[in-house]
C-alpha cells in the first residue's frame, strides 16, 4: 500500500494534520498514513515514526542546540521518501525543517502539498523561490497569502483558516462562563502566556503582575491562566486558577485576554474576546528578529488587518502598569474601547473564510497522491 506521508513539527501542526488525516481516512482512500506529528494525529489513524515532543524549539538561537537530531531525523525522512512507497508528502507549517524536507521529495519526484505555509511575507522572502521549485501544491491559511504566493509562481489556494472549524463548537457566552464557574456578574481576565517552556519563562511573571495590579484596581476581578497539557507552570509563581487545554472556552468566557503574540490572537478574534498583545523574547533574538522581520506588527490579528487592532507591547514595553492601563477599559463591558474592538475583531475574523480547511486540503492530497500512482481522480 503506498504512504501519504505527513510532518508537523509543532503543538498546532499535530491537531491541523489531524483533521486532515481523519478526513482522508473517512473517504476510504487505499493509503496508509505515516508521518512525524503528535497524540492527535496517532488518535486520527497516522502512524508516526517520530514525535512533536521532542521538536517543538522557537526562535533563532534555541534550534542550533538541536541540529544533531535534526539531522537524524531529516535523514530518516529523506529514506522513506527515497524508498518508492511514498505517493504524497505533506508538510505543516514547521518550516525551517519541512523546506528541507521539500527539497528532498521534489528531487525524488514525490509531489508535495504544503500546508500552512512559511511565513515569507514577515521574513526570509527568499524562500518564495525555493517554494516555487519544490512545492507542487500550497494550501494557505490567511487571505493575503495566495495571491503572494501566486506571484512568485507558486500554485496556492486560499483554504480559510483551520481555527474557523475548531470554533464550530465554540459555546456561548454564558455556558462558557458557567463551565469555569463564572457568575453572571463577574468580570474575567484571561492570561495566555504561551505554550512553549521558554514562553513561559518569559512571559509568566510580567502576566501575572499584571493580572494582580488589576486585581489591586478591582479586587472582584477573576483571573485565569491558560495552560498547554505539556507545559509546567510553576504553581509558586501563579496564584491563579490553570485551565488546560480549553482556549476557545477561555476566550469565549472572558472578558479580555492577555496574549502572547501567535495564534491565540486569532483564536480572539474568531471568539470575539478583546485582547492586548505582549511578547518578550531573548536580547539576541530580539536583535535577529529585528534585522530579519519586515512587518510592523507581532499578533496576527493585526498583520491580518494590516493595522493596529489590539494593542501590543514588545520586549521592554512588557511592563505590568503599562499593559493594565491598556487592558482596564476591555474588562468594562459599556466602554467605548471595547465596543470598538469588539466590531473591528468582527471585522478582521470575516476576512478569514469559512470552516472546512481541513476537508479541503484533504481533497487536494487525495487528488495528487491519485495522479502520482496513476489513479483515475474524480
């Protein structure tokens, strides 16, 4: 039986290549899927020969520790690509590791459909070319991107953002806040200080200060703090109640959140949960980041909007009394402030497209692996 071959290096990646393998499965197509990924995608049917556990490193600096096991692994791919099995290689996000991995199925001849693609429009805009020679098929998440990458002779499609399947469960306000027992008259800040061990080590003790100068300002004030599953967060140095693994329940309960830059500002802006923006980083990376970095914005929120939408405080602006300043008015709900973003956040989740990312990058794999084994496509 030949292989749809999938690699997703981080958290995120694991549950988007999820949905993807379980929707390839549930067509009945005769392939057997195999990979690099996480618990959610052994639980959607992929059988994996390394785990996210141990790839998930950020930044510019922290990779280079881990570049011998890099090595190993990208070797291990190169095998299997090179073994005659693989009908289909797809790659999510990940990229300083799946752009090599591209490379190596497109000198093999194995048709590649990437998903979630780097992001070049933020740095490293030479990486367009080499998407040009090694992708057969890109499937981008945020509405700008498929034209970029059209320009630069890339055969992309926008397929909607893959957030907008997991809000299809979202609950409403009120049973959201039920669920982390919060009365009808209470006011709720949520904190998301990442899910990585180095973003929390960053981010916590700023976060925290900030909820407690709050707290000092409002003493009813409820805070709570986002958890990943795989991530420890030192309970001597949060006094507040963690909730794992429930981010679009959080957002949805709260009344504002606290971010780090990523991800979870989109997941805001899907959940209409007013947000400001903090990230802080190693001076060295800061430097890198600022020599490599061509936009303006950190949160994808506003690089979607292509403005200023949530506010956001950037290494040494991460100051406790600055970001309660900016996070005051959001937790009001009859101010002016968070009436206005509220209907910008509107505004920026409809540019996003509609659920069924995962459906249809599913289509797109099936029908290249089909044409690469000579199968009939429908």
């Amino acid at each position: 039986m030949r292989e749809i071959l999938f690699v997703a290096g981080e958290v995120s990646g694991d549950l988007h290549a999820a949905a993807v393998a379980r929707a390839i499965g549930a067509s009945g197509a005769p392939y057997a899927l195999t990979g690099i990924g996480g618990d959610a995608m052994r639980e959607a049917g992929v059988a994996l020969f390394a785990h996210t556990g141990s790839l998930a490193v950020m930044g510019f600096i922290e990779p280079l520790k881990h570049v011998p096991r890099f090595f190993r692994l990208r070797r291990e791919v190169g095998r299997r690509i090179r073994s005659g099995r693989v009908a289909l290689v797809i790659l999510i996000d990940y990229a300083g590791f799946n752009m090599r991995v591209a490379a190596m199925a497109s000198a093999a001849g194995v048709p590649v459909l990437y998903y979630i693609t780097p992001q070049v429009w933020a740095s490293r805009p030479g990486r367009l070319a080499t998407l040009a020679r090694t992708v057969t098929k890109a499937a981008v998440i945020l509405p700008f991107e498929e034209r970029l990458l059209r320009e630069h002779g890339i055969d992309a499609t926008f397929v909607g953002h893959p957030l907008l399947d997991r809000a299809l469960a979202l609950p409403d306000r009120a049973a959201a806040r039920e669920a982390l027992g919060v009365g009808p008259g209470e006011r709720l800040l949520a904190l998301f200080p990442g899910s990585r061990a180095q973003e929390i080590a960053r981010h916590l003790d700023p976060f925290v200060a900030t909820a407690l100068e709050l707290q000092r300002r409002d003493p009813l004030l409820r805070v709570v703090v986002s958890s990943a599953p795989h991530v420890t967060i030192p309970l001597e140095r949060c006094p507040f109640p963690l909730v794992h693994s429930a981010s679009f329940q959080i957002l949805r309960a709260a009344d504002a959140a606290l971010c780090k830059s990523g991800t979870t500002t989109l997941e805001a802006t899907i959940a209409l949960c007013p947000l400001v923006i903090a990230y802080r980083t190693s001076a060295i990376e800061y430097a890198v980041a600022r020599r490599l970095v061509r936009i303006p914005y950190i949160g994808l929120v506003n690089i979607v909007a292509g403005r200023e939408v949530a506010r956001e405080f950037v290494q040494d602006a991460v100051q406790p009394r600055a970001l309660a300043d900016a996070l005051q008015p959001l937790l009001d709900p009859h101010s002016v402030q968070r009436k206005a973003l509220v209907s910008q956040l509107s505004a920026v989740r409809d540019t996003l497209g509609q659920p069924g990312a995962a459906a249809h990058v599913a289509a797109m794999a099936l029908e290249l692996a089909a044409r690469a084994v000579g199968m009939p496509t429908r």
